[in-house]
C-alpha cells in the first residue's frame, strides 16, 4: 500500500507515521516529503493509518511497483521541461549525436534540432563503450558543450550518467539524465538519480523485461523524484538482420499497467538509418509520447553509430511524419490507457 | 542468376535453355513458365545464355532468394483478390474469428467485416493445436460455411492448409491459401501451395529469421506461383507480458529486400485484445500492406483465442485508425521501399 | 485421466467404455489398444468408469500430456533396436553423417560407428534445406543405401521423414524414423508417425518450450505408437558465437516430467566440430540416454554440415568420453528422475 | 596489438614507448607494470617498437579483447586463492549461502563446505534485488561474518560488489570481488575491480554474448588486474520451465578464445535445486573449472534464492559427482582447450 501524508510535515510526525507501521508489523519506505510504500497490503494496518492525523489517503496496491504502478497513480505524469510538457499529447522529439564532438557540431546539430520543431537536444558526453580502446566520451567537457548548444537555442538537454559519484556533476549541466540499457537495473546508480532533482529518462535493458523495467523505475520513484520517463530502445533477439528488436508492444503494455510516459528510440531499436523513419512513425502510432533519435550533419563521419544516424533532411521527414500521424490519431477513440 | 524466357516457349525450346545451363556446369530450376533460376552467378554463362533466341533477359543476383528479391523484380508485387488490389495502396483488412464456428456465426461476421470496410474474411477450418486432445477445427465443412460468407457479402476468404495433401481441398474454397508460423519451414507443403494457382499468405516462424523467411517464400516462387504474401505475426523472445513480440523492424527491413507484399497480424503478435488497436496502428505506420486480426461478436465465447479477439465495435475503431494513418501518411516523402 | 482398459477388448466392448465418457459429459481419446485418454479429470466420472469390468485401472492426471507424463507412467520407457536398449542404462551412440552420399560411403561411416562401439547409423535421405536450390537429399534411394549399411554392420538405422505421405515409406527401411526440428508442431506428420509401427525419434524445434514439445510427443503417443525418443538439439537464442544453443537444463527437466528417453545432438547444438565432444560429455553428465552426433570420414567434404561434423578418429574418442563418464558416475546417487 | 616491456622500468623510459606510439600515429594503453595495448595492428609500428630497448616483444593481435585472448597469453590463467589454484586441473568449488544472514549460519555453512571438499564460501553482502523494497544484504557486516567464517576454516571467501566506490571496502574483505550478472557492462565498476589487487569473477550477463563478456573481461585487464574468472550462469532465453538457460556451449566456446579460467553456476543456470546437480556434473564434462553453487543448512527457510539453494546432503553428492566426472576425464584425449 502507499501512504499519502498530509502536505509539510514535520520529520517527528511522518516518524511517528513510520513507527505505526513498524508496529503494525510491517516496514515503511518514505518515498519523497509525503509518501510512504508499505510493500504488502494489510487491511487492518491499512484502516488504523487511515485514521492518524498525519495521513492524507492509504492506497492499497497489488503491483510490485507501487509508485510506477496505476494503481497508485491513475492519471499520466507530465514532465516539463524547460517549456515542453512530455506526455502533454503533443510528441516530443529528442535528437541529437551519440557522441558530443565539438562546440561547433553540436551547436549545428541544435539548431536542425529546433528548426525541425524538436524539443530536446541529446548527446552523450559519458559513453559506454563494449571495449576500454573506444572513444569514451569528451565527460564534463561535453556536458559545457551540450550547455552551450542549449544557451543558443533555449532547447533543453539529455546525456547519460553511468556511475553514482558523477550524477551531481551531470545533474548540474543536463535538463534529463539518462540511464543508459546496460545499467538498467545498476541499483546504486538508480538509487542516486532518485535522490537528483532533475527528471531521469530510463531505457529498457537489452534484455529486461516490463516487469523488471518498472521495478527499476520504482528505484529512481522510491528515492523520491518522480520524474521518470521511460525509453523503450530494442531488446535482444535472436534476429540478425537488425541491430535490436524495437519492442512497440512494450507502448500500450506499460500504458496499461504505469502512469510514466514512454518513448522510443528507433535508432537503436531498429540500427540502420533508413529504417529508423518508419519505426519512428510506428512507434508514435503505437502511443508513445515521443521519440529520441540519432542525427548528424554527415552522418558517415559521425565518431559513433554513423549506420543508425540520421541527416538533417531525414530527420525533418521523420518529424513531419511524427506529427502527421499524431494529428491524424488525435480524433480517434481514446486507447485505453493514452 | 535468373533468366527470364519469352512468352509460350514450347517444352523443347525451353529443354534447350536447361541443356545449356548444365552444359555451362550450372543447374537450372523452372520456376513457372517463363523462369528459370540458377543459383550461382557466371558471368561467362550469362553472356552465353543472353544470346540464346529463347532468352528475353538474364539477370544476375546476388541474393540467396532470387525471385523474393528485389534485384529480379524492384517494383511491388501486386495481388488482386476478388477485385481488392493487395500492395495497391489502400490498406488491406482481413478478419475473421480464429476458428470457424457456424455458418450463422461467420456470416455475422463477415457481414461486419464488410460493414467496416474490410476486404477478406479469416477463419481457421484445419486449426494446428498444441494439443491432440483441442478442437482441430471443422475442416472442410468449415471450409463450406466459409464460402456461404463469401457468397453473402463478396468478400474474398483466406484459410489455413495444414498438409500437402489437402492443398487442392483448401485451394477449390478460399481466395488465399494460408501458411501458418508452425509450417513456415514445412517444405513438402510450401512446394505444394507452389503449384497451387491460388495467393499464398505464408506467416512468419516464432523463430523464423527474415532471411529464412524470404527463403521459404523463395519455396513456393520456385514452383511457378507468383502470389505470395507475407504475415508478420510476433516473434518468440524472453519477454513474459505478451504472447508473442510483434516484430515491427521485420516490416521496412523486408520491404527493402522483396518485392512481396507484407501484412501484420498483431492479433497473435500481441495476444490481448485492448493492446490490438495501437499495433495494428504502428503496423500501417511502419508500412505494411495490411493487417489481419481477430474478430468476434462475442470474443469471451470464441471457440479459441478469446483473450486476443475484438468486438465488432474494437474492429471499426481500429479500420477507422488503419486509414486515418494511411491517409495522413499519404502526402509524405516516399520511404526507401514502400 | 487416462483410462486403462482390460487386454484385447473387442471393439463393442471399448465402445462401451467410450460411449459412458460421452454420457459423462468428456470426450475420450482412444490411444493404442488399451488405452483412453479423457483429457479433464472428473472424479465422479472416475468412479463410475472405475466400475466397469472393461476397464483395468483409471488414472487421474494434472499434465496437459497425459500419456507423455510420468504422473501415468512412472517408470523409464525402455526403447528396443535391434537387441540395443535405449534408456537401458548404457548411453546409446547414434552416428552418420548429415546426408547419406553413396553406398560405398555410408556403408565405411557404418563400419566406423560399429568399430568404435555405437549404435545406430543416421543419415538424412529427405533433407530439409533452406533453399529450394540445394541438394535436398537421394530420397528412397538414400534409404536403400542405409539399408546395405545396415545389413553390413548389424546396426539399426535412423533417418528423417518430412510429409505424412512419404511415412510408410520411410518406415519400411528405417528403425527409427525421425521427426526433425522444424517439424517438430508438423501435426498432420506427428499423428501419421503415430499411427506407424517403428520408433519415432522426435527433436525439439528451435523455439519449441518443453511443454510444447512434450505436447507434441503426446501427438504421437495418442495415436497408439509408445516408442517416442526426445531429442534436445540446440535451441535459437540471441549468441551467434554458436549455431545453436544446446539446452542442457531441458535433460532433467524432461526427465523429471516424462518417462521417455532423451538424447542430445551436439553436432547441430553448437555447430563446430572442436567443441561437439565436451557436448557430448556434457550432455551425458547431465543424464540424457544417448547422443546422436554427424561423423564422416572427410569431413571437409561432406555433402551438408560439414563444420559441425566429426572425423572418425574425433568420434571414438567422444565413444571413450561418454563411456568413461557412465561408469563414473554408476556409483553416483541416482538424480530425481533417470 | 600487445607491447611486453622489459621488467622494472622507469616511467619515464615508459613514457618513451608510449610516445613512440604516439608518433606513430597509435594510442597506447598501459595495463600494468609492463604491458601496453596498442588496439590496432600496424606492421610498421611494430617493428619500430621491437627495436625499442625498453620493449621485450611485440605481439600482433586481431581478437578485439587483446589481453583476455589466447593470441596474447596462449597458456591457461592460473588463480592462486588461499593455496588452492584456480585453473590448475583440480576442480574448484565454490558454495555458500544466495544472502549472508547470521554469524552462526555462514560458519555452519563454511564448515560443510570444507568438510565436503570445498574451497571457497560465498556468500551475498550486497545484494542487487529486483525491488527496492527488498532485503539489500548486510553490508560490511555481512562481509565480517564471511571474513570469520574464513577465520574458522580457512577457505577463502567471495562477494559481490556493486558500485565503484565499494570496491576499496569489499576488497578488504573478500579474496575474489564477484561482479554480478547486472553488472557485466557496469564499465566505471570494472574499471575499478581492475584497480584492485584481488581476483575478479566475472558473471556473463543476462543477454551477454560471448565477445561482449570478453571485452568485458578486457576492462578489467587493461587496468593491470591479470586474475579475473569467468562465470557462466544460464542466460535469458524464451523457456520458461527454468529460471534461466545454462550456456554449456559457452564453456568450450570460451576455453577456445581466452586463456581465463571459467566455472558455471547451475544454481542460477537452471533455478530449481533437484537439477543443480546434473548440471554441475555437466558443467564438469563440458570442461569447466569449477562451480559455484547456492547451499544452506534449511533451504526452505534460505532468505533469498530458496528454490535453487541445495541442503548439505545434496551438495556432498555434487561434489562426489563433479570430482567422479573430474576424475575419469583425466586419461581422456584432451579437449582443443582445456
């Protein structure tokens, strides 16, 4: 069960809430200033807290991920960020190259970005790398880059955090901090980016499943940020002819069961750049909220993913197209979670 | 290399090309009246052959599935059912109930197919079950209530055949021979859907990779018959929240490499009705020809797959939403192959 | 349930028992001569039936594979070829190569695999190919060859039937006849195997579960033909370092849940010869009954299959391995199920 | 390419090579004392660098993972823990509880383990859980009551640890680092446990591939740590009759491309205790090092991982067994690699 407490209380009373519980048998986790998981429902414990001063509602939920669960929070969360509501029903779209490369790059990819009518700015500044002789990332350095690309255009940015000690460092520059497939379910980094106040975008590991993904969400919830969004990015198959499985059943299955916004990410999803505008267009079909993808003025000399990056133009018909069929779904019968 | 022959060659013009073939160390295989395949390439035996007054065209091909491949044939192939043009532009709508039940009940349904603008009737007579002890379906009396629908509503009707020896059963009924995800290798019966003069849907494997897929294809192409349509209907992965994963990348990356129309069926992709609606949307969004899915007037007392089969008011919204997307994606720049 | 009926009932008199299931409001299944199968449990419909002087004994059962599972048949079935019991405690050596090439070569692989202590001879007459364009096997005349090798060396022989109609000929010269992985939900070629009087070796499909499996060994059981040999062959998962991966966990899973024997392919589960004798042995170890392994003398030029085939010399020293490992573990504490 | 230096040196004569490299148009990377990876192979390079004074031999390499290849390092790693060799032909065992949970559990456990014939307890003192709201481990204290049960036996002792900055803490206790299955591509994390002056094992990955697992291992190598041990521990496949899908395959797979020993864990490979042992035994056959496995006094009371987890009596006839298989492979023809 959650427990909802009433607004600004002092740390005695919420203890005193979290000594009912413990007394009633049960342990208490203090997810943000107002809420409390109980993991299992108790109906006896359930109606005493419901009678203490301190509590506002007692919510009695079955999923195990109380706090990414409907249950527990039925309507969709929006996130803001810097003037775009993600999950506000028009598509957001995210873009940018994998890798940060130069002031000037990044700067020109930005404003592609926005003349196109995109709304985040990616770029990785910290890479994961399958090998330790790859390219690893500009770091910090990137992160001023990104910086200054959002300073020129007024867009916000995202890049990824892979390891607890530098989530200050990159909470201080980005708008989203990303978590990357590989550290999908990295506790001790997903229990700091729960601690950050900035939104977290988590993508789905090449082998999670939507269970597991929403546990991992409940991570970054229970620590108290509330600002998940969730990256459905290809899982692994044993299909070769693509780079990963782009999972879309993954959009309506975890509308149904989360409030949490989702997008996808066709260019690691599908891993060739001419398919990537199809599986974008599919993707927002599906219901996803938006779409992050790779672009690059030359994609061919992109210092990473080059097969899966995009070009300016073909970025424009992929968001022509985007909100194309958003426009066109937007007087159809509801879905039922949407 | 595939040779294409002129028109009416009789059988000892034709044996002449063949003799040839073998005398250049090569060995031909007749693909209908006009075809001939050689499954390696030579140059020195193309320019040969070329001179051959029976030859009209040699074409060098480097795929492993010649007449599936783009390099014999780059232009779409198109298939006309009853008057519908699949791979026309419109998408196509097939749906039915999983098994046949009565004549009344298909009729019903057929009637509600066509009431939403559907173009072909589904439903299972010769159903594969896991278990010898299931309902195997009504068979040719199925195969009969089918051909009442068709009477009554002049929609064409697609059915599956299980064995060699009931192709020539199956094929005096239906419009469209179907080949089911289990027999998607089952090469005794994919040459005899090959003599077949009648369309052949052939459905992707649960593990079938998308080059066996265009190989099986290759199968039935080889036999003479040029009508092959290809169902993409999910993919077998580690993921446990639905039934199979609906393999959407399946859809540009084949187009890329055949000519040959592709449906999607995230009736059995999916495997739950409320999340039907949003698939079928991502397949037409992705490029597909068309869609195929389940329907009943009553799903909770379908004879099998209840859990993924849509009410007739489910299948309107969803034709409702297959067009607004077809259409609203009408006046975008051309994907690669589409 | 599965009902066991008295020996040699006449037909009236089975009659009699199938038509009070009927009047029990089940369906009952007859199995072989002495058997039905009623696939719900029904204890009051137990009672009665119980009662009747046709019937021996009845049993109540959970699995959805009633004959297949240990819950009716507790104890190993024991499989005789030519005086070589398979299940009978000494592990059972099957050996060929992937397609039968000549006499002259069938008859030297045969002499080979009887010197080094094994078995039974493979060798594929009707090959499933991916392409319609390559060798697909000597078809009858393959059988006769087997057949000489057979009568040289003694050994029984096992060899791959791929349509229903082609099963009274194939049985007319193997011992055993095997149902190949992609026919594995082939159900129209299952009940036709069913109904034969031989032994039916049936290998898992590459994206087959273990219950499916079971299920459709239970295909065949149902039409009467006890002797169904399991084969675990390698399964299709997203490692590409290996042609296939071998699936160890399903030997005693498989065990634990059914009485019949089961056998391991390293030659198609990991698809290289180096690493096709550890397999073996671990494939041993882990309890199964038997391997079935591609030798041929040149390996190199082996018609199909030659990277994961074995040179005699490879092959007696895999004999020595899985021989060695047995009498090891004779002593050991007998596992759950073996 | 591998540059080998001669021993001793000064970093200023290292600094020497590196610049060599450098003009030579490379990066160096130093991974140890007198090792540098020069990621691509260049023959020119190389043979100005073999002139160097400084440098003992330069080793041309093609595999992507230089130092974990056998191109560099034919001959097995050995892994001195406590006296007992890891690699060195005996098998290793290793065993203990999923979760520390008291003093007196993990010495009773400690204890069985040495009396049986084990070598190493592990045992979980951070531990990566699906829910937040899980049990997490003790921490440090869980790493105290390991280090007395190592004190009262004189085993060594292994655990995980999960985030870089625990790596210092756990290495104080521990004499292997274990680094989870989650955590196979934590890059910041292995970077670190390639710091330390303790072995590694290295779990594969849910949906690692072999490569991937290796150039994982490469992280940990090119920070100078030699010891690392490979863990296979079942994969992620479609089956869902066990927990996880042990990859034998892999162990011969492995042994054939790295020097690094490799043992497997049947207990998470295949998640239900009456199978741990046929799939050690396997595990054993298939060449493996050693296993690990999950045991407790009262499994049905274990705190986590109950299932899986073997009572004393089952784990004395583990090891019984994995030394029976051990033993009588000795004479056997030895394997391409082992």
């Amino acid at each position: 069960m959650v427990i909802v407490l009433r607004p600004q209380l002092s740390d005695e009373r919420i203890n005193r809430v979290l000594t009912a519980i413990q007394e009633g048998g049960h342990t208490g986790y203090q997810a943000g200033p107002s809420t409390i998981v109980v993991p299992k429902n108790d109906t006896s414990l359930e109606a005493s807290l419901a009678k203490l001063a301190e509590v506002e509602q007692v919510v009695p939920i079955k999923s195990p991920y109380p706090l990414a669960s409907r249950e527990f929070h039925p309507e969709n969360t929006l996130i803001n960020v810097r003037g775009h509501l993600i999950g506000g029903g028009k598509p957001t779209i995210m873009a940018g190259p994998c890798s940060v490369e130069s002031v000037e790059n990044i700067v020109e990819i930005a404003q592609a970005v926005k003349a196109a009518g995109g709304h985040l700015i990616r770029g990785g500044a910290f890479k994961p790398r399958s090998s330790p002789y790859s390219f690893q990332g500009h770091g910090e350095e990137g992160l001023k880059m990104l910086a200054i690309a959002r300073e020129k255009t007024g867009l916000g940015i995202i890049s990824e955090v892979m390891e607890p000690d530098k989530v200050g460092l990159v909470a201080e520059y980005v708008d989203i901090l990303q978590i990357g497939a590989r550290n999908m379910q990295n506790y001790p980094l997903l229990r700091e980016v729960g601690k950050a106040r900035k939104p977290v975008m988590l993508k789905r590991g090449l082998s999670g499943t939507i269970e597991e993904w929403l546990m991992a969400a409940e991570y970054i919830l229970a620590q108290g940020n509330p600002d998940v969004i969730l990256c459905e990015r290809g899982i692994r198959t044993y299909e070769k002819a693509t780079r990963n499985t782009l999972d879309l059943n993954a959009v309506p299955v975890v509308q149904s069961l989360s409030h949490l916004p989702i997008v996808v990410d066709p260019s690691h999803g599908i891993g060739k750049s001419e398919f990537v505008r199809p599986m974008a267009r599919a993707g927002i079909a599906a219901g996803a909220t938006g779409v992050i993808v790779e672009i690059h003025p030359n994609p061919a000399q992109a210092w990473s993913d080059a097969a899966q990056t995009l070009d300016f133009d073909e970025f424009r018909a992929l968001v022509d197209d985007v909100n194309r069929i958003s426009a066109a779904l937007a007087p159809s019968r509801p879905l039922v979670h949407a």
